[in-house]
C-alpha cells in the first residue's frame, strides 16, 4: 500500500525558507511522476512542482526561481526547497505520486503539511 508523509511545514517571515520532506512507502510500481500541490483556504489545489520520470520539471510560474523540487529514489523521498517565501505562498502542501498500476496512472496523496507565511 502506498504511503505518503510530509513533513517540514511551520510558520515562516516573508522571504524566509522552508524545506519539505515526503517519504514514500510502498512504491512497488513504476513511478511516472511525483510532485508537490498546494491548496490554500477558498481556492482549489494547484501544482507547484513536478519531477517526471526521464522527463522534464515542471514549476508554476509563481514559484520559478524560489522553489526547487528534488527527488532521491533511493531512499524513496522528495523535497521541496522553497526559499524567498511570500505571504501568498501560504497553504497546504501535498506530496503526490502517479504511478503506472495495472496499465493506468493512479494518483496517491500525503495528508499535508501547513506552510503559514506571516511577520
């Protein structure tokens, strides 16, 4: 069963860091991609960063040149350094994985972590 575990939210000033975490657990498919979402109060999820698998990054134009995804498959984590944060950079952030399970991509999620950023 796939598990998902974010850690390294917390309350930040603006232009201050933060670096999250996401351990993954029972990954036995092949992954096709795994990336960080966001979703703050009133608005829907949206993409921060994702890694494809032999393929490209993807950055939401809001977060290009702060925030720098990351993945180390060897110990089945991935990262998220997001430097210079903002206040708008305030949500909840998800781990997700896609995986290839029976032909098909299935989508996992963490549970979240808070990033608050406020003076």
């Amino acid at each position: 069963q796939v598990r998902l575990v974010e850690s390294g939210g917390g309350l930040v000033q603006p232009g201050g860091s933060l670096r999250l975490s996401c351990a993954a657990a029972g990954m036995t498919f092949s992954i096709n991609d795994m990336g960080w979402y966001r979703q703050a109060p009133g608005k829907q999820r949206e993409l921060v960063a994702r890694i494809i698998t032999g393929g490209p990054t993807d950055y939401a134009d809001s977060v290009k040149g702060r925030f720098t995804i990351s993945r180390d498959d060897a110990k089945n984590m991935m990262y998220l350094q997001m430097n210079r944060l903002e206040p708008e950079d305030t949500a909840v952030y998800y781990c997700n994985v896609a995986l290839w399970v029976q032909g098909s991509i299935r989508d996992y999620w963490g549970q979240g972590t808070q990033v608050i950023v406020s003076s």
